[in-house]
C-alpha cells in the first residue's frame, strides 16, 4: 500500500465553465476520481446528516424486518451480509458489507417496497435522489464542455424521462463487529470498476476505507477530506465508471478501488452513500465525437501500451457485430457480482 492519494478539489459551481471542465477532465484522465467542494453543491448538510440518519435507522432494523425487501433481479433492495461478492476472483466468502439499492425516485415517490419505517422519510429520499441528480447533470455538462462537446451530449443519453437508465442511490453498512472475520484476508468491499457513468460517494468524518488501484497496481487510500480546511460536511467524492470510459475509449479512467477494514483489523462502524448515474440502457458505448478522444485515439495507436481506462476500450465491446450497449453491460457486471 502507498502513501494516501492527493486528489483534486473542483468547484462546480465556478461560471467559467470552460475552465471548470477542463480542471474535471484533468482530474478524470489522470486519476479517475476527484472530490467536489460541498460548500459549491447544491446540498445542505442537513439533506446529507438526513441520508445517514435514515441508513444507520435501516440499517438498525432487525433481519427479519429487512428480509421480505432483500435484493431481486431488479437490483433493488436490501443486500445482506456476505451476498454480493465484487472480486469473487479473489474473496470468496462475499463483501463484509449490507446495502440498500434504492432506484431513482419519480415524482417525489419511491418506485419500491421498503419497510414502513423508511417509507414514511419518502420525501427525504426522493430530495436527496434529486440533489444528486442535478449534481450529476452539471458534472456531466463539465465533462462535456472539458471534452469540447455539445454540454448536452451526456445529458441527453441519461434523461430518464425516455427510458430506464439504472440511477439509484445505494446507503452502504460496513459493521466493525463482524462473527468469523480473518484480518489480512477478509475485505469490506472487493476490488472492481463502478459500471455505470459517474458515482457520487458520501463519506463520515472518521470512516476511512476506501482505497483505489493506482498504475503501478498498488493501493492508495483515499482519505474523506482532502485536506485541513474545514468544510460543513465531507467532499464529495466522484468517480468515473466503465460507461464513461468506454465511451472516451479509456481516456478517462474507470478506476479499480475498493474498501478495506482501517489499520487491517475490524476498527469502527463504516456508513457511506453512492448515487450511480447510468446512461439509458440502450445507448451504445462508443467513442464518442470529440477531438480530445479522437486524439486520444491516434495516440493509444502510436503507442500500444499505454495504460487505459480499467474498463477497456470501446473497440472491445462487440456483441454480435455491433456495440455493447450501457443496459447489457450492467447487466453483466451484475450476473457476475451476485453468483
């Protein structure tokens, strides 16, 4: 493992948004993750301190009462203990972690059972799944305008309003008093790529875990802040996922990362939150009309070994003669998570 990682800091709120979105796309070429200043968001501390106290409420619920709303092929719903699995390559007894999947709200409604006591905070979900769907819109008008594209290109291929595209918000449990776990072996959350477009993270003062896969194949933490400055809640954090990648064939980089038990022992309780932003799942994953990718592209030819994104690249993904679209690839990644 290395020393933690320095990660950039972006204001979305900046009106120069050329600058804006080239200050993103630097930070998505080299790293794949960047925080966001959440003093710039369009969140209030009370809209996140509400998310986490909602989670550890869930979370707090006996097994009995989260059971009838576990997982189904949907992927919504409760995930229990040891049932998903991220690199079952490597860990072969399933993430040390509970989960809730919860799609994307539609009117101010949840579209999903869930037990009663979380049904009744319905309208602080559906703010916090809105809050988090503008924000991912202004960081992918960033992107775009970083990529020197229409700021609607991205935009426009995850409008929800013309089809499913996957969006959800998914409350994350890591219990530090785990029965049978093996320091030096067992993981919180194994290796691998997010599959859709961006993620949001929400962390906790005081939770660290998460580590990502530098080049050199090393392990670098990420800490929850930056640095020093004092903020009125954690930055967000931002990562890209395969879709995105694939999409700029690999230049900007899906990054393997992953969540580890601090210090290697069990250590305190861990909550986090992500929002995972995908396309409709019928757009097609290629190289998208942008001259940056283009030269992107002439590039990664002259030089064969030049490292890409952890998703690969868009010339990869063939299915039957065309290209893979964003709705297949989630489910593959999907199937082969949950074994």
């Amino acid at each position: 493992m290395t020393s933690p990682i320095n990660l950039p800091l972006v204001d979305i709120s900046n009106p120069d948004y050329k600058a804006a979105g080239k200050a993103m796309l630097n930070a998505a070429v080299e790293y794949g993750f960047l925080y966001i200043d959440s003093r710039t968001t369009v969140f209030t501390k009370a809209d996140v301190e509400s998310a986490f106290d909602l989670s550890k409420e869930f979370f707090g619920l006996p097994v009995s009462e989260k059971a009838p709303y576990k997982r189904g092929p949907d992927n919504v719903g409760w995930v229990g203990m040891h049932v998903e699995t991220l690199d079952p390559e490597h860990h072969k007894r399933g993430d040390f972690k509970e989960a809730l999947n919860i799609l994307e709200t539609k009117n101010g409604k949840i579209m999903q059972p869930l037990p009663p006591s979380t049904m009744k905070r319905e309208a602080e979900i559906a703010r916090f799944s809105d809050l988090c769907n503008q924000t991912c819109i202004q960081i992918l008008n960033l992107l775009a305008h970083g990529l020197e594209m229409p700021d609607d290109f991205f935009t426009s291929r995850h409008d929800s309003s013309k089809g499913y595209t996957g969006n959800s918000v998914r409350l994350l449990y890591y219990p530090s008093d785990v029965p049978g776990y093996c320091a030096g072996k067992d993981i919180r959350a194994g290796a691998h790529s997010d599959y859709g477009s961006i993620t949001l993270l929400f962390q906790r003062p005081g939770q660290p875990g998460l580590e990502i896969q530098t080049p050199e194949q090393e392990w670098a933490p990420v800490p929850v802040y930056p640095n020093e400055d004092e903020y009125p809640f954690p930055p967000i954090l931002v990562n890209i996922g395969d879709a995105l990648s694939y999409w700029t064939d690999g230049l900007l980089k899906s990054t393997v990362h992953r969540v580890v038990f601090p210090g290697g022992d069990e250590g305190a309780d861990r909550y986090s939150i992500a929002f995972f932003c995908s396309p409709l799942g019928t757009t097609e994953l290629i190289p998208v009309p942008s001259d940056v990718v283009a030269a992107h592209r002439e590039k990664k030819k002259e030089d064969e070994n030049q490292l890409v994104g952890y998703g690969g690249g868009a010339s990869e993904l063939n299915v039957g003669g065309r290209r893979l679209t964003a709705g297949e690839h989630l489910q593959a990644r999907l199937a082969a998570t949950y074994l």
